[in-house]
C-alpha cells in the first residue's frame, strides 16, 4: 500500500512538472532520427512518435519521455507477454491459496500424514474390491470352460447360449483388469503427490516458523 502511495505521488510529481512546463512555454524536445542523430528543437517532427521522444525543460532536464509507438509485432508480443504475466500471477496466487488451506487443514504434521494414509486406505479398499470381483469372474469363467470341455469331450455342440457367456464374462475380466490398471496407477500418482505435498507442508512450516 505505500509503494502504491509513493508511485502515485510521483506520477503526480512528474505531472505537475510536465504542465508547469507547458504552461510557462519553455519546453523543448529531444529525439533521435532514423540514423540514430539527436535533435532538439521547439516543435516535433511528424514522425516523431515512430522514434519516441523526450519533454526537457528549459535547464535541460527530462521532464517526461514519451516512447516509440509499437508495432503490429511488438503489439502482439506486449499481449502475449501481458497474457504470461498475468497467467504467472494466477498460478501464485492459486498456490498461495493452497498453501494456506494445506497448512489451516493441518495443524500438524501428524494430522497431514494421517490424511493421506485415510486416502491411500481408501483406494487399496476399491483395489482390493475389484480383485475380489475379479477373482470371482475367474471362477465363474474357468466353470464355463469346464462345461464346455465337458461338451467337446463328448462330441456335443456347444451351445450358443454357453458360447456368449464364455465371451461376457471374459469381457468383464479384461474391464475389471483395466480397472485395476487404472487404480493401481492412481495410488502410485496419489503417493507420490503426497510425498511432494509433505515436502511443501514442512517447507510452508519452516518459513513460517521463521518469521
């Protein structure tokens, strides 16, 4: 807030110089032409905003420096440039609110740790739910393919009815497979997050021990 406040008052300074200038009729301007020559003079060029220019006051100070306008490019690039910076911003401020909320959520490092066990339990309960599910379509499928055998070994047709079953019940096996693909995944990711979100708690804590 006071590095606002003295960035305002000087904005303001540099104003009141820049009109108590004009308003006493001793200002001058300085600039460059295209092949790098400064000049002064009383009045500007026409293309004196292609190069930029400076406001000086009678004792030769600068009293305001007017820049060269920009092109299409350099316009495009100040956007994109804008764009990053504010994006930067978000990303700090968003981790700051995380942070914040990491450390109101535990107080300590033991409560931070027992959540993420209270999370990890959880997704080796649904692991251990699909392997028993899967465990169960085995059996089921490894009875069909007996029935079938059975068939086969007495030179009888196999159904079609039985055939389709065989097919089902492979299909919920290779889903339950990807399933438990997918969840074992996502217990390796969840703990390695938790290793890093340890690593930043302690962090947080430190620096605000700290201060």
């Amino acid at each position: 807030m006071r590095k606002t406040s003295l960035r305002l008052s000087l904005i303001l300074l540099a104003s009141s110089v820049v009109i108590s200038a004009f308003a006493a009729g001793n200002v001058r301007y300085k600039w460059r032409d295209a092949d790098g020559n400064l000049h002064y003079s009383d009045s500007l060029p026409a293309d004196a905003n292609v190069y930029g220019y400076d406001i000086v006051s009678a004792q030769g100070i600068v009293v305001k420096h007017v820049p060269a306008a920009m092109t299409p490019e350099q316009r495009a690039a100040a956007r994109i440039e804008a764009a990053e910076v504010r994006s930067a911003k978000d990303e700090a401020e968003r981790q700051n609110r995380e942070d914040q909320q990491l450390l109101a959520a535990n107080p300590t490092e033991a409560d931070l740790l027992n959540s993420q066990k209270q999370q990890i339990e959880m997704i080796d309960l649904s692991i251990k739910s699909l392997d028993t599910g899967l465990q169960s379509l085995e059996r089921n499928l490894t009875d069909l393919l007996g029935r079938a055998a059975d068939l086969e070994r007495d030179n009888m047709a196999v159904p079609a009815r039985l055939t389709a079953q065989i097919a089902d019940v492979r299909s919920k096996i290779n889903a339950q497979h990807t399933q438990m693909e997918r969840r074992q995944a996502e217990r390796e990711k969840t703990a390695q997050g938790f290793a890093e979100e340890l690593d930043r708690y302690r962090a947080l804590r430190d620096k605000y021990k700290n201060r």
